[in-house]
C-alpha cells in the first residue's frame, strides 16, 4: 500500500481537484444513505487535497445536513442547492453566490399554474408555498417532505425571492406539463425535470453547471480539473461542464449517453468508485 507521502504526490500530480456529486441517485443510496464506503473514499480524496461538492435539486439545509456527515477533514466543503441557485461553503458557513427569481417571476410562474391547473409552489424558508388551492392528495403533499403551506390573500403585495419554484404531481401529470408551458415563458427561465414527480423552475441560465462554473472560478480550478457525477435530467450541464462527467448506472439512459464515463448504480457504491478510479488508485494523468 502507498505510504501518505507516494499518494500525496499522486494526487498533486493528478488532474482532479474537484468532485462534484449529485445526491439523490447519485451518492445516497435508495434508502437515502452515505455508505461506509463513499464515506471513506471522501476521506481519502480530501486527505490528497481533493475538493467535495454536493449538488442537489435540495433546499440548501437538506443539503448542508448531508454535507456535514463527510469526513472532509480540514478541507473545505461546498453545497450546490436548489438546482444551482445557492452555492454555500461549510468553511465560511455562508452563501457564496445566489440566483434568485424576482418577485415578478413568482407572479408570472404561480400565474402560469392556476392556468394549466396546477400548483406551482416556491421554495421559501423550508417550505412549500403555493396560492393553488390544495387538497390532501396534492403532490405537494404526497411527494415532498416539506411542510406545504397556503398563501394567504394579498400575499402578492410582498416582495418573495425564492431560489426555485416547482410543480409537484404525478408522473403522468410532469409527463404531460412540458408540452403545456407557452413559448415566451420558457424561454425566460430554466425548467428542468429533476425527478419523476419534480418539474422544477429557476432563473434563466441557473442549473448545476453554471453554479460549477461559478465555484470553479472562485476555487481558480478549471473544468479540466472537475469531474461531475449524476444521474437525471438536472445534472445534464454539470457534466458536461465539468472535464469527466460521470453518470451512475442507474442513471437515465440520456444522461449515460452524454457522460465520460458510467460507473456502477447507487445501490453498489458507484459514487465511491468514482473516487476510488480517477483519484485514490489513478495514475498521473495528463490534463492537457
């Protein structure tokens, strides 16, 4: 086995200073877990000087809490939350960037809803709030773990700036809802389909890849040196951003076939053999 000194030196030799994983499907498992692992592998990773980002669809304390459960050491971790809206650092324990919709957005999305007949919620202080009347079997309700709360009347006189909005339904409901947004209102936000249930809606030119692009910059790391990791349709511009996208086994078959390279599913630590490939056993690669 190599001695700390041998890996060290691997690891300044190699391409890799930045990993940026998806959470759900990608490096929690079914059951919404850390494996022992993927936990070891970060580990290893951040001990030859390796940067860990989680990049979610999630609220931003969702993520954190997630975040705080890796042994990263000294070195300094970075949440991507809410489809790339946030981005947070746990050594600053604060928001770096933020891409928030405007107020008008807000009123034009939830607009949008009450037309096609559903709700649209927005994403505000670890809740779901929405102006759609709900009954118990909303997909807010149903597919969420967030409190949904009703907007009371008048609420459209106080400014909001939510990270994301979204629609929450059945399967067969997201299925047919792209098709139904009009032209001119597509265009102007970024609409993304983050789960069978989740259409989910940020600011035009937010998604996971601009949020890499943006801590990347800040870390002075070029794309070359990032490999991205996931699973679903709001991963897409992560990997192709970053120098490896990698997709999970169990990720959609688009995902698999715009990615560098497929590692194993969820469910068989493909997350942690990510790190174990092109970081903890590699050799030196050449980047350039």
């Amino acid at each position: 086995m190599p001695s700390d000194n041998d890996m060290t030196a691997a690891a300044r030799g190699s391409c890799y200073r930045l990993v940026v994983f998806d959470l759900d499907g990608t490096a929690l498992t079914p059951q919404k877990k850390l494996t022992p692992r993927f936990k070891d592998a970060v580990q290893r990773a951040a001990k030859l000087g390796v940067t860990i980002a989680l990049a979610s669809g999630r609220s931003l304390d969702s993520v954190r809490n997630v975040l705080r459960q890796l042994p990263l050491g000294d070195m300094p971790g970075y949440v991507i939350a809410c489809n790339g809206a946030i981005i947070w650092s746990q050594q600053q324990r604060q928001c770096i960037a933020e891409e928030c919709l405007d107020h008008r957005d807000v009123l034009i999305l939830s607009q949008l809803g009450r037309r096609l007949g559903y709700a649209c919620y927005m994403l505000e202080n670890n809740q779901l709030l929405t102006d759609f009347p709900l009954t118990s079997d909303a997909g807010g309700h149903l597919f969420s773990q967030l409190p949904v709360m009703t907007l009371p009347d008048g609420w459209q006189n106080t400014p909001r700036r939510p990270p994301k909005m979204m629609f929450i339904e059945q399967k067969e409901k997201i299925d047919a809802l792209p098709i139904l947004i009009p032209a001119d209102i597509a265009g102007c936000y970024h609409f993304v389909r983050s789960e069978p249930n989740y259409y989910e809606v940020m600011k035009k030119g937010v998604h996971k890849g601009s949020a890499c692009r943006t801590l990347a910059a800040r870390l002075d790391i070029p794309a070359r040196h990032i490999i991205a990791v996931g699973d679903e349709q709001n991963d897409k511009e992560m990997l192709f951003f970053a120098g490896v996208g990698v997709a999970m086994g169990n990720a959609a078959p688009e995902i698999k076939s715009l990615a560098d390279w497929v590692t194993d599913n969820n469910e068989h630590d493909g997350a942690a053999k990510v790190l174990e490939h092109f970081v903890i056993n590699s050799k030196l690669f050449e980047c350039d």
